[in-house]
C-alpha cells in the first residue's frame, strides 16, 4: 500500500531526509520514530504528497504520488502536525466541509460524518465551534477528517498529541482496530506506544534509517539483552563469577554485587541466554545457591533509541 523509495530532500544545503526506502503492507502499523529534527514529519509530509521531493519515488497503492497526486490522494488519510482545523466552524461543520471537499454527498455524506464522530468519541462536542475545544478534542477532530473516507492508507503525525491518558488509550485502541484492514504509519515520541501498538517500527536519524524491524527485533539490539541476571543469597560474587565464567557460549561475566551475590552473565548471541539461564540453574541445584532470582534480561525501546541515535551514550549497568 505504501511504497516509499529512495527518498530525498534536501533544504537548501541541509539533507532532511537522505535516501529512506521502506514499504508497508496492508495490515501493518509501522511506527516512525527519532529525535527532533530527524527528518519524520518531513518524510511524512512527501508521503501524502503535500511536500515534494528532491529525489526519489512514493507509490500509494499503484500510483505514484507526484505522476497522480489526486488518485493517490483519495486512498490516503492523513492527520498533520499541530491538527491544523478551521476554528470558526463547528465540529459537525467541519466534518461536513471536508467530507464534501473529498466527493461526499448526501446519506454518504451524513453516515460518514456520523461514523467518524462516533468512532473518535466526538459526540459531547458536536455542536461546538472548534475553537472553543481543549487540544485533545481538537486533535481528535482532526483524526476524524482523515478516516471520515475510510481509506486504506492512514498516516498520522503524533496522533495521541495532548490527548489525557484516557484519551491515548482511546486512541492505541482505534489504531489497532483500524489495523487489521489498513495501511497504518505514524510518528511518535512516546516508545511504550510502539509496543502497545506497532507491528514494526523505523528509527530515523539525521534523515537516515538506522533501525527497522518489528519491537521485539528492535528490543533485541538494546545495550544488555539478553544479559542473565543471578542472585544468590548467602554467597560471593568473586566466588559465583569463578563458577560462572566456565560455561559455553558467554561473552563475559559481571559481578553487580559481591554480597549478596548479584552477577550479569553476558551471552555471545541472546539466542544463548535462555540456554545459558538453564545451564545456571541445574549449577545452582548441583551446588546448593540458595537462588533467590534467575532471570533473561528484556531489551528496552528507550536503550535501543539511545544506543543508536547516541552511540556514545553509555550501556545501562543495573541488573
């Protein structure tokens, strides 16, 4: 559904995108993530064909966006930066106007504008001048107009922006939804969304591509993963660590703290952990620890974001 080829644009002397090429597949909710400045919201603004680029292809289904901007268009739904809306009209109004602007009329009109109001929880203020409404009921208006004709492609620039927590919550859960059937891509500053959301996730920076895959892949390259963590009551780590740094297939082993013992058994591969985790417990059994904690390490998004988009930041060291 999204086809997006070795995209460039360029500001003068400054490269904000350089060479990004990924796809999307209906059924997929791809979450673009990097610092400030890494060039999301503009590679976002080419996808829709608002921005053009300076090198570089985008297809929304079969057509390309520059060569047929109107057919690409139509398949698109797309929520911008800040939720621009008209702020003298009323909700209603404006869902009207735009689902007029997009060839709506009549019943298709009104069950559509019906439909979007219901699904983005719109109803207490329906009849209120957009001007009046908080910033969460004016970004959620704003993802109304870009569903109002349901299109297979969504894209959505930080689309839980100033919403309460109740409101994001909402919000994850009508993009997993709309999931099943869509095209979804959006951007975002918050890595518990990822999670909670995303079947794959790009991290962008300096207009690069530096990670892709989905959170669980992603989480696998965090400084740390894979890293088992032992705790042992009643003994030395110096002791432990002696015993430990026998086993195959470990990279190294740390002790965290000498008493009670707490120590970071590094594997060689994370495919090793699990294995190595098993071979510690039946040493533990064998030698009678009195074992209080054995457990695989999860990689984390907010370390993975940092090692790469930081790399001289340094690993986290805690058990």
């Amino acid at each position: 559904m999204i086809k997006v080829s070795n995209l460039r644009k360029h500001f003068g002397t400054k490269a904000a995108v350089d060479g990004v090429s990924f796809g999307l597949e209906k059924g997929e909710i791809l979450g673009f993530l990097g610092p400030n400045g890494a060039g999301k919201s503009t590679t976002m603004r080419i996808v829709t064909g608002f921005l053009p680029p300076t090198a570089g292809e985008v297809r929304i289904g079969q057509f390309d966006v520059e060569d047929h901007p109107v057919e690409a268009k139509r398949l698109i739904g797309y929520l911008p930066e800040n939720a621009p809306c008209y702020s003298d009209m009323t909700v209603r109004g404006f869902l009207r106007f735009c689902g007029e602007a997009r060839g709506l009329q009549g019943t298709a009109l009104g069950g559509a504008v019906d439909r979007a109001i219901a699904t983005c929880f719109l109803e207490p203020v329906v009849h209120q001048n957009i001007d009046t409404l908080s910033k969460g009921y004016r970004h959620r208006t704003c993802l109304a107009q870009a569903i109002l004709h349901d299109p297979p492609v969504l894209v959505l620039d930080e689309p839980t922006d100033g919403l309460d927590p109740n409101q994001k919550h909402e919000v994850r859960a009508l993009i997993r939804r709309m999931g099943r059937d869509k095209a979804i891509v959006f951007s975002t500053h918050i890595l518990e969304e990822v999670e909670a959301v995303c079947t794959r996730a790009i991290i962008i920076d300096r207009g690069r591509i530096v990670a892709n895959g989905t959170p669980e892949e992603l989480k696998q390259r965090a400084p740390g993963a894979g890293a088992v963590v032992v705790r042992v009551a009643g003994a030395r780590g110096s002791v432990l660590k002696a015993v430990l740094e026998r086993l195959d297939g470990r990279a190294g082993v740390v002790v965290v703290e000498e008493t009670p013992a707490v120590l970071r058994v590094l594997p060689n591969d994370s495919a090793e952990a699990h294995r190595i985790a098993g071979r510690i417990h039946e040493i533990s059994i064998r030698e009678k620890w009195m074992l209080e904690e054995l457990r695989v390490e999860d990689g984390r998004l907010d370390d993975v974001f940092r090692s790469i988009t930081l790399p001289d930041s340094a690993p986290r060291q805690e058990p």
